[in-house]
C-alpha cells in the first residue's frame, strides 16, 4: 500500500512543480509582450508624430504650390496683355524698329535654361544686397522656388522686373550703337 502512496506524493509535487513553472513562464511572456508593447506604442507613437509633420509639410507644399500656380496664371497674363500692347503699338514703328521688336520678342520666347539660371544668380545677388547682411546660399534654385524670407510673388515681380530692364539695357545698348554707326557713316559722309 505504500506504492500507491508515494505515487500519489510525486505527482503532487511533479504538479506543483509544474504549476509553478507554468506561472513563471506565464509571468516571463506577459513582461516579454508587455515590453514589445511598450516598444510597439513609442513606434506608433513616433510614426503618428512623422504622419503630423508630413501632413504639415504637405499643407505647406501644397500652398506654394497653389500660391505659384495663381503666380504664373498671373505673370501669364501680364504677358499676353504686354503681347497685345506689342502688337498694337508695333505698326506705328518704322520698319526698322519694327524688326528690332519682332526680333527681340521673338529672342524673349526662347529663354533659355542657362539664362534662367543666369538671371536667378542675378536676382539672388540683388536680393542678398535688399537683406543686408542675410547669409543666402547663391546657388541657384529650381524654378518656381523661393528663398526664406522672400516671398514668391515678390521674387516673380523682381524676376520680371529684372527682365524688363535687362530689355531696357540692350535697347538702349543697340540704339547707341546704331547711333554710333549713323554718326560715323555722317562723318563718312562728310569727308568724301
């Protein structure tokens, strides 16, 4: 009768043995998952903080974006305001200026990408002079695209200002030149 007994006793404490161990592996998972859920909420917590940022971000790229879409409907039309004020002015020239203008509004349409980039290192040296003393990268930047502190808008206007006294500057530059050349060929002239 003894057998019986001490069968009984060891599979009460293989039992108990095994309960305990149950609890501590239960107790070892649960602080196993509760620190992957800790882990887990400062990830969330950090991509729904990246989430935010990109979101401002975008309301930020998208109203530049609007802001420089309204901008070129705008400077869009200036231009075929000024090219309707071209055309109507352009027949009461005489036939030699009228060239000079088809031939300047015609070198107008071709811009080119080195000319852009000339005229926004231009514009940044003009801008850098305004702030007095801002330390502004000069390198130039991709159209459409303006530094801190200067607004888009202005820094179109003063693009296209820069443009037009650029123009101003190669009329009057030929005028004298064409002056220069009537002037020697009186000179001519008079000498035969």
């Amino acid at each position: 009768m003894m057998f019986p007994q001490s069968r009984h006793s060891a599979s009460s404490q293989q039992l108990k043995f095994t309960t305990s161990d149950s609890c501590d592996r239960i107790k070892d998972e649960f602080q196993f998952l509760q620190a992957q859920y800790h882990s887990l909420k400062l990830e969330c917590d950090k991509l729904a903080s990246e989430k935010s940022e990109m979101q401002r971000h975008y309301i930020m790229y998208y109203e530049m974006s609007y802001g420089l879409n309204i901008e070129m409907h705008k400077q869009a039309e200036i231009v075929k305001r000024l090219n309707g004020i071209c055309a109507q002015v352009l027949p009461y020239l005489s036939q030699e200026h009228q060239q000079q203008v088809l031939a300047a509004i015609e070198r107008a349409k071709q811009v080119t990408p080195p000319e852009m980039n000339s005229i926004i290192r231009q514009l940044q040296a003009h801008q850098l002079s305004q702030l007095q003393g801002l330390a502004l990268p000069m390198t130039p930047l991709p159209l459409g695209l303006s530094q801190p502190g200067v607004t888009t808008s202005s820094g179109l206007f003063s693009l296209s200002s820069l443009l037009a006294s650029q123009a101003q500057l190669a009329k009057e530059e030929k005028a004298s030149r064409d002056g220069a050349d009537s002037h020697r060929e009186e000179d001519g002239d008079k000498s035969d």
